[in-house]
C-alpha cells in the first residue's frame, strides 16, 4: 500500500477549515430559492451598475453630474429604508420582498426605454435612480430579515458567507461582461439583460414559503420606526458597526470616479477590471469563509477590517501603474468582506426577530447611505484635488475615522457572542419557537 505524503493530512484538514460551509444550503429549500434569484438578481444589476455612470459620463462628461447620482438615491433610500423595516417586522416578508422585486424590474425596464430613444435624456436617469432607491429601500429590510427566519441559529454566519459568494462573483463577472456589452452593443443591451435577470428572480421567488410576520408584531407607524432606533441607539455595539460602515463608504468609495481615475491612469481598457477587483478580493475571502464560522469576537475583526479597507484604498490613490491599483482594489474588497461576515453576524445574532426588520431598515442606511455620499465625496473631492488625490485623502480620512469611532465606542471591541447577553436571549427565543413548531 502506498503512504501518503506527510502533509497531505495537514492540507486536507485546512481545505475542511477554510471551503464554504454548506449547511444552509442543505438544511433550507427556501434559502435555495433565495439565494438562488438573488443569484440571478445580482448579475443582471451589476450590468446596470456599470452601465449607468458610463451612459451619464457619455451624456455629460462630468464627474460631478456621475457623482449626483448618489445625492439623487439619497433622501429616497433614507425614507423608504426606515419604512421598510416597519413594513418587513409587519408584514410577510416574503411577499414584501416579491412586490418590490417587480417594481425594480419595471424600473429597469424605463432605463432601457429611455436608452432606445434616439437621443436618450439625462433626468429620466436621474429620476429612475431616485425610485430606484426607494423601491431598494422597501425590499432590503425585508430582504435581510428573512434569512434568519429560514435558517438555523447557528448557520447564520454560513449563510452570509454564501450570500456573499453570489454577490461577489457577480461583481467580478457582472462588471467585466458589461464592459465588453457596452463596447459592442452599448447600454442597451446590459439593461435588457437585467429586465431577464429580474424576470426569473421572480420565478423563484414565487415558489418560497409565506414569512408571516410574529405573533403581535407592531403595525407599521412613524412610532414603531422610532421604537426601533431608539433600541439601536441604546445598542453601542450595533451603533460602532454602523458608524464605522458609514465612515468607510463615506470617505472610501471612489467608484463614481473609476471612469476618470483609468483615464488618468491611460488605462481606459481596465475600467471593467476597475470595478470587479474588489469583489475578485471580496470572492477570494467568501470561497475560502469556512474559518468565519469559528470567529466570536466579531467587534474587533469589523475594526481591522475596516482599517485594511481604508489603507488599501489609500494605497490605491497613491499607485501609478494600473496593476498596482488593481491590487489594491483587490485587498480593499476582501477587507470589506470580512467586515460584512462580522457586521451581519452581529446583527442576526443579537436582534429580537420582532425588531430586526426595523434594525435592517437602519443597517440598510448605514451600508447604503454610506456609498451614496461617498459618489458625492468622491466626485466634488476630484473637482477640487485631482482623481487621484480624491482615491487616497479618502482612504486616509477614513483610516482616521474608524481609529476615532473604536474609541469612542469600546463596547464594539468587547462584543463576544459566547458571552453577549443580546445574542444569549436571541439564541433562547429560536430554541422556544422550535420547540413550539415541534
């Protein structure tokens, strides 16, 4: 009998360690089906995405009319965001996020209307982003909340993981592929496509399960919204991960400028490059995530992570050579992921199911706001100091940011979940619905 060689166990053990954990997949039809049109959904939105700032750059030849499409979504996103979360804690969620997927279908089907016009225009642009962000706003809170409702406790840190292997392998391709779309057929083409993606979406989704809302849930009102800030303003610990999201997006989302930042660069061939290295970065952290699964102090990797991301796009302002850039956008992406696995275990672990479409609703505008005024940031920063100096006074400022906002909120760094008394009666009240299901 042949031996093995002597550190083929060892390498065996660490692919166990490091590869997808797989249990939610197997343990949940209906994640299947979510993460399956999420799936779809994502690529087709990445294609619109891209295309979007390339059709305004190409109408205006401004960065600052592709940077106001963030002051656009902003206000809308704000609104909708919070009114989604009372809707997501008060309705079937399912139903919630079925409707409001139609709505951002029909909504991308106005942009490809606009683009075959003859001489397409620039405020219905404007206008479908802003609806756009409202539609986002009403189904992300639901959307969000449903994945603890159909998976087990203890899967939640794997789901995200999964989650996040869709998203960010549709960030590489969805971005890549546009750029050769819009090359050889223009805009059109890459938003006809996203109308497909949203019409089998829609499919899947219609097969899920009913996500009823619980037993005495409140009705959605401006009280109830105000009910659930008031308890994550009471949550220091959920307060530091939404500061410091908000403070990396703000001062370190330059993307409205890849367009300038390759012309800069003499690299316009790399723009489609541009915006798929950080999820190629992101990608490389969720296909190797089987270690988040054993991670507790997620407090304190949220912080390095965000630090990382900062740096890296300082770096990244800072490089000459388009490969070295690339690089950069690439660590950027795989810090930010790793802040994604610490921050939405943090909130599935912790959050009561009866508040956690309205803590969304707040997630939502951290992670969200965040890169709509980070456009802005970057845009009017441009204008002012160059593309480049825009790239890396974001990354510094936000490096600055993060070490100010871990010290102004120390029970971030102390989070533990084996300890965290949040996570302990969110834990109890899975056990007790099982029970009563059983």
């Amino acid at each position: 009998m042949t031996s093995e060689p002597p550190g083929l166990p060892r390498l065996r053990a660490l692919i166990r360690k490091i590869r997808p954990d797989l249990a939610p997949w197997r343990s949940s039809r209906d994640f299947r089906l979510l993460w399956s049109s999420g799936c779809v959904s994502a690529f087709g939105s990445f294609l619109t995405y891209v295309a979007v700032p390339l059709q305004i750059k190409d109408l205006t030849g401004s960065s600052l009319a592709v940077g106001l499409v963030g002051a656009v979504e902003l206000l809308p996103l704000i609104v909708f965001g919070l009114w989604g979360g009372a809707l997501a804690d008060a309705l079937d969620r399912r139903r919630l996020v079925l409707f409001s997927e139609a709505g951002l279908g029909l909504l991308s089907g106005l942009l490809l209307l606009n683009a075959l016009l003859p001489t397409p225009l620039l405020w219905p642009i404007y206008l479908v982003a802003g609806l756009v962000a409202a539609v986002d706003g009403l189904q992300r809170p639901a959307l969000d909340s449903l994945t603890p409702r159909i998976v087990a406790h203890d899967q939640l840190t794997a789901a995200f993981a999964l989650k996040s292997l869709y998203r960010n392998a549709a960030s590489v391709a969805g971005p890549a592929l546009a750029g050769v779309i819009v090359v050889a057929a223009g805009v059109r083409c890459a938003y006809a496509l996203d109308v497909a993606t949203f019409a089998v979406s829609l499919l899947l989704l219609a097969r899920m399960r009913a996500v009823p809302p619980s037993t005495g849930a409140e009705k959605p009102s401006l009280r109830a919204i105000g009910n659930g800030v008031r308890y994550a303003w009471s949550r220091k610990d959920l307060l530091g991960t939404y500061a410091i999201d908000t403070c990396a997006m703000l001062f370190a989302y330059p993307v409205a400028i890849f367009p300038f930042l390759a012309a800069d660069l003499h690299a316009t061939w790399a723009l489609g490059l541009m915006y798929g290295a950080s999820a190629v970065g992101a990608l490389v952290v969720s296909v190797t995530s089987g270690w988040t699964s054993h991670i507790h102090r997620h407090g304190r990797v949220l912080v390095l992570a965000a630090l990382g991301w900062g740096a890296a796009m300082a770096l990244a302002g800072l490089a000459g050579q388009i490969w070295l850039v690339l690089l950069c956008l690439a660590l950027a992406g795989g810090a930010d992921q790793i802040s994604g696995v610490a921050r939405s275990t943090m909130w599935n672990q912790s959050i009561p199911d009866g508040l956690r479409g309205r803590l969304a609703g707040v997630e939502l505008l951290s992670y969200s706001v965040g890169p709509q005024l980070g456009q802005v940031r970057a845009g009017g920063t441009a204008a002012l100091i160059g593309v480049r100096g825009s790239v890396w006074a974001g990354g510094l400022a936000c490096v600055v940011g993060v070490i100010g906002l871990t010290a102004a909120l120390p029970r971030l760094l102390a989070y533990d979940d084996r300890t965290d008394p949040h996570a302990a009666a969110v834990r109890a009240e899975r056990e007790d619905t099982a029970a009563l299901a059983a």
